[in-house]
C-alpha cells in the first residue's frame, strides 16, 4: 500500500512514495532544461514524459493505491482534439503578454482589477490561436499521459487561467468580451477527484499547484496554521473559513479542498538577494556566526513588490550600516523576516485568523540561525515539517482519495522540530523598516 506524488518543478520532476503511516519509501528525481529568452520561459513538454516514467520507474511505482501531481502555478501549454502539444510550455513566470493584462482587466474589472497579474495565465492565452485547440496545465498534461486520455483540471491550476473560484465556473461573459471560447478551457473539479486510472489500474487523482502542494506537506490545513515556504522568494499559505478580500490585489486565495479557502500571496523578496550581495562567500559560516545587528536590507530579487503589498515601484534599499559580509547577511535575514511579519499583519487586517503557529518549508530552512529569527521576530512557534516537500504534499492529496485531506495530513505528516520565540522582536528595528517602507510610497 502507498502513494506516490509528483512535483513538476523548474528545474526537476521529483517523485515521492509515502505508506499510509507517513513514511518515505523511496523518492526520486530528473532534471529538467528550460529554454528562456528575455521575458519568455519556455519548457518542452515531452521532457517531463520522459522524466515522469523514468522516476515512476525508480520509485517502484507497482501496487499503488493512487497517484496525485502538482505543479508550477500559471504553466499550461495548448493541445490538440488527441491531446497532443501544439506549442511548447509557457512558463509561471513567462512574461510576454503582459501588456494583455488591461485588456483582460476591462473586460469584468470587478473580478481581476486587483487580482489579474501580467504573468498569470490568461494574458499569455489571449495571444494565442485557440482554434481547435485545448488549455491543459502541466500536471493535467501529465495526468493524461498516466490515464491515457485528456483530463480534466482542478480548481487550483485553473485559478491563474481565469477560473471563477467563487462561481465554480469559468466567467463565460467576460471571455466571450475576449473571444475566447469555453470550448477551449477543460472541466473542472476539485483537487482529490480521480481523473482516471492507468493500464495497471492506479486512481490519478486530481492535484494542486506546487505552493498549495508545500502547504499540505506542511500540515497547515486548519485555520491559524501557515506555511512559508522560503527560498528564492516568500510564499506564504493559510486557511480561512471565509474568502478574504484584499482590495490591494497583494492575497489571492485558492479553494480548500475540505471547504473553505487557502488565502496567501507571494512576495519577490527572499534568500535569492544572498548570492547577488554576497558571492563566494561561506553562507554556512556566516550563519553560525549571525547575530542580530542594527542594520536591515529589504531584500528584493528585482524590482518590483507583489506581497505583503503592491508595489511596481519598489527597490531594495538597507537601513543602517553592514560594514562587512556578517552585518549584510544578518540585514537580509531580518529584512525577510520582517516581510513575513507585516504579511501577517496584513493578512490579520483582511479578516484572518490569528497565527497560531507557522511551518517552515524552502530550502532556507537549512539556517539554524534564520528559523530561530524568523520565530523571534513572529512571535509564535515555527514547526520544521519532516518532509517538507511538495510531491510530499501530493502523495497525502493522492492518500486522501478526495476526502478529509486535513485529517490524512494529520495521520501523515510529521513535524521534526519545533522553535519557540525567546521575546526579542527586533521591534524598534522593525517599525523603523514599516516606516522606511511607508516613506519611499510602496504600501498603499
């Protein structure tokens, strides 16, 4: 008995198969290439085929009680009538029909004037022929491969193709203003539901995004728990009984599979300004030697805020003074955490429920010193998940068979540690960031 999880990353397609009590039996993982071009990301789609069989292989996919898949959110590719690629995967991040976004957004501002992204799905649809050609995510295109037919797709890889969450449609009026016709978008059901069964008989059941996939590996399904997910960037994900409302555009939400939502947003600040500011150098050593200093950077990869607020304008800029490597680390490592802290904030004025608790997830959490800081600096006890992994996260959907995914993940997921705040908040420090940040114009 077990089940295995798919993750269609970037870089790579892992593979993870999990026993009924939670336990990894084995994993695997391929590389993947991407193919990009200035604003424009591209994948081919028959490489995550290929990769795909080649880690079922490895992982032992025989006798399995189902199989479940994530992947990038806002990735899709255009099929034909057979399912066959017609063009190759444009990427989450692509951005070459940005300027669609205004159009896309006349068309039912009350739906996407605050939520609708330039590199969301739709504006990259709205530059294609969609005559006699099919809308299919990464994980669906996969799932078809394992079943042997097209599937459907679920209501989180739907969610950035312009998906009625709310309606649990797809916002016919406001396409037929587009001229994009239905009959190119695929059903829709929720994550969990089976789309089919493989030659040997296997339930594939239908997925969620790789964020949303972190989050149920994490075992943050019930409201006051959270995940941050930090790595390059900052996601963060929680549960609310109710769609929050973000009049800045900063939180979007996803549906629970349970019920309810799964609100959050993701920032573009993170661990990636580490490697620009400080290249070559020991991040291991300085992490050993990180205390708290006078100092913050908010770290921004690019140009640009997308979470805790909306901010195109916004660039990285450093309070105080990092007169060596170990004062400019240590300012980052704040500066991230005070983003997680204000997104909290945020997040608490738009109705949420208080944070009880945050699981830590990314590859950031390999710093001692940061999970403890980031604890400090939130006020509230940060779990360190067992196996913090997305195709993790698929294989407990994929166990839940579409029913209790919140108690499969109690039964499933384990937590390896878990830090309590010592009471130092950095607050003088913190405010006078809010304040910075109020100052330049970047929170509205």
């Amino acid at each position: 008995m077990g089940w295995i999880g798919l993750d269609l990353g970037t870089q790579s397609v892992r593979a993870v198969l999990a026993d009924a009590k939670g336990f990894v039996v084995s994993r695997a993982t391929r590389p993947l290439s991407s193919h990009r071009d200035g604003v424009r990301h591209e994948q081919d789609p028959q490489a995550w085929l290929t990769a795909v069989d080649e880690v079922l292989a490895e992982v032992g996919a025989t006798d399995l009680d189902g199989i479940a898949i994530c992947s990038t959110s806002g990735t899709f590719l255009l099929t034909d009538s057979t399912g066959r690629p017609v063009t190759p995967a444009l990427m989450y991040d692509d951005a070459r029909s940005a300027a669609r976004r205004d159009q896309i957004v006349d068309a039912d501002p009350d739906r996407w004037s605050t939520s609708m992204q330039p590199t969301w799905a739709l504006p990259k649809i709205l530059d294609l022929d969609l005559t006699g050609r099919h809308v299919v995510h990464s994980a669906d295109f996969v799932a078809a491969h394992l079943v042997g037919h097209p599937v459907a797709t679920d209501t989180s890889h739907a969610l950035k193709t312009g998906y009625d969450l709310i309606a649990d449609a797809w916002p016919a009026a406001a396409f037929d203003k587009l001229g994009l016709p239905l009959t190119a978008f695929p059903e829709v059901v929720r994550p969990g539901a089976e789309l089919g069964r493989t030659p040997a008989g296997v339930p594939v059941y239908a997925g969620m995004t790789d964020g949303c996939a972190a989050q149920i590996a994490a075992g943050a399904l019930s409201p006051g728990a959270w995940n941050s997910v930090l790595g390059t960037t900052l996601v963060l994900k929680g549960v609310s009984d109710h769609l929050l409302t973000d009049p800045t555009g900063a939180v979007y939400s996803h549906r629970h599979p349970d019920g309810g939502w799964l609100p959050g947003g993701a920032s573009s600040t993170g661990a990636g300004v580490l490697t620009e500011l400080l290249p070559g150098a020991d991040l291991d050593a300085l992490d050993r030697a990180a205390h708290p200093v006078k100092a913050v950077t908010y770290p921004l990869t690019k140009t640009g805020e997308r979470f805790p607020f909306v901010a195109p304008q916004a660039e990285r800029f450093t309070l105080g003074d990092t007169p060596d490597d170990l004062h400019t680390y240590a300012a980052v490592l704040q500066g991230v955490a005070f983003i997680e802290r204000l997104a909290f904030e945020h997040l608490e004025t738009l109705g949420a429920d208080p944070v009880r608790s945050v699981s830590l997830t990314g590859g950031a959490t390999r710093s001692g010193y940061w999970n403890q800081l980031r604890a400090d600096v939130l006020g509230v006890p940060v779990e360190l998940p067992a196996v913090p992994d997305p195709a993790y996260g698929m294989a407990v959907l994929a166990a839940s068979g579409g029913t209790d995914l919140t108690g499969t993940a109690r039964r499933m997921v384990r937590v390896d540690r878990v830090l309590e705040p010592r009471g130092d908040r950095l607050d003088d420090l913190y405010g006078a960031f809010v304040a910075e940040l109020d100052r330049r114009g970047y929170r509205r």
